[in-house]
C-alpha cells in the first residue's frame, strides 16, 4: 500500500468515526431532550386527581353573563376582558381583615413559583365584594402591597353580584357594624380560560404545591 493510499484510507477511517460519534451524540442529545421534556411537562391529571389537588372542573365551561366593570387603573372590564390568559379571581375586599390578606399572599407566592412564560399567560385578579368602599385608587394600593401584576375589580354592586354568581362565588353583607361592616365571602379562587369560560375553581385552603400542579395541569386541558 502506498503511503498515499494509506493517508486516503487513514482520511476516511477517521471521518466515518468522526460521522458515528456525531450520530450517537445526536441520538442522545434527542433522547435527553426528550426525557427532559417529559420529566418537566405537567402531566395531564384526571378529574379525581385534580380534586385530591383541591382544585374542581366543572362538566361544560360556562359562558360569563354581560357586565361592565371596571379595574384598579379605572379602565373597563368586560367578558372579554378575560380572554386571551389564564385568570384565577379571587371575590374579597380590601377591609378583610383576616381571609384576604392571607389568600393574595398564597396567591403572591403561587405567582412567583410559575415559569415566566406562564405567568406572562395568568393574571391574578381582586374582585371586590365591597364596591362602595373600594374604589379603583384603593384597590390598586391594596394590591401593590401583594404584586403590581395583579389587578383590581371593582364596580356597581348588581353587577360585581352577576359576575360573582356566574363563576359560583358566594358573598353577603355581614349585618351591624355601621361603617366599619365585613362581608362574608368564600375563599375559593375562580378559573377562566383564555376564551374567557368559567372552567371550575381551587378550593380553600389553598396549598401551594397542589394549586400549582394542578393549575399546570387544567391549563392543557383547554
């Protein structure tokens, strides 16, 4: 064999080596992605599992009833207000003295633990279950207290009722107490999906690592 030869053959020795690590590398940076993937997708849980998680779906989403609101910015809210994100609506006010503060800071923290692509798509909210006190400029106070991303509902009192009703939220004014009254409201907080339906609600109490794995979850589902 000439040396020529020899270095043409030694050429195309180390090239097909060159070619069969590539390839083995590939198939293993696919199959890693893949199993990363996986491992970090939320899994897809069934109506029991999200139950156990504290968080309920209901059968069909529910179309939001007509109503004209307004945020702590002093800008309408409307059905379609809710479309385009996530929206998990928490029903309180800001004179709470006990159930609010406790589930917006849940709710803080929650918000704080999602990826930043998902929480570019959820947008907490404060409906206020006491519009005569809540004006925008003190909801939007109240809130920056907890994250300057979440937003403020407040508004007429038939309409903050229709609203509540619709995503299955309860709220009654506590009698007595003149100016200093409390409103019994639940603490469950309300799911919309992007195409702004009511799709179920995380039950009170809440609990951070269940809500997140379950809202995850929901998410896929629409």
């Amino acid at each position: 064999m000439t040396e020529e030869t020899q270095q043409s053959t030694t050429a195309k020795r180390n090239r097909g080596i060159r070619l069969t690590v590539l390839a083995i590398v590939s198939v293993g940076i696919i199959l890693v992605s893949g199993f990363f993937y996986s491992f970090t997708r939320a899994r897809v849980m069934t109506a029991e599992e999200l139950k156990s998680q504290g968080a309920y779906l209901y059968e069909n989403p529910r179309t939001l009833p007509n109503f004209t609101l307004e945020n702590d910015r002093g800008e309408r809210v409307t059905p379609s207000t809710f479309q385009g994100q996530w929206n998990l609506v928490f029903f309180g006010f800001t004179y709470c003295p006990d159930i609010c503060p406790t589930t917006l800071a849940q709710l803080k923290a929650f918000y704080q633990e999602l990826d930043p692509e998902v929480q570019a798509d959820t947008q907490v909210w404060l409906a206020s279950v006491d519009p005569a006190r809540d004006t925008p400029e003190q909801l939007h106070s109240y809130l920056d207290f907890f994250h300057p991303a979440f937003r403020g509902i407040t508004g007429d009192f038939l309409e903050i009722h229709r609203f509540a009703t619709s995503l299955n939220i309860p709220f009654t004014k506590v009698p007595g107490g003149g100016s200093n009254y409390l409103v019994e409201h639940s603490a469950n907080v309300a799911l919309v999906n992007p195409k702004g339906h009511s799709v179920g609600f995380l039950k009170a109490p809440l609990e951070l690592s269940k809500m997140k794995r379950a809202y995850l979850s929901i998410r896929q589902y629409y």
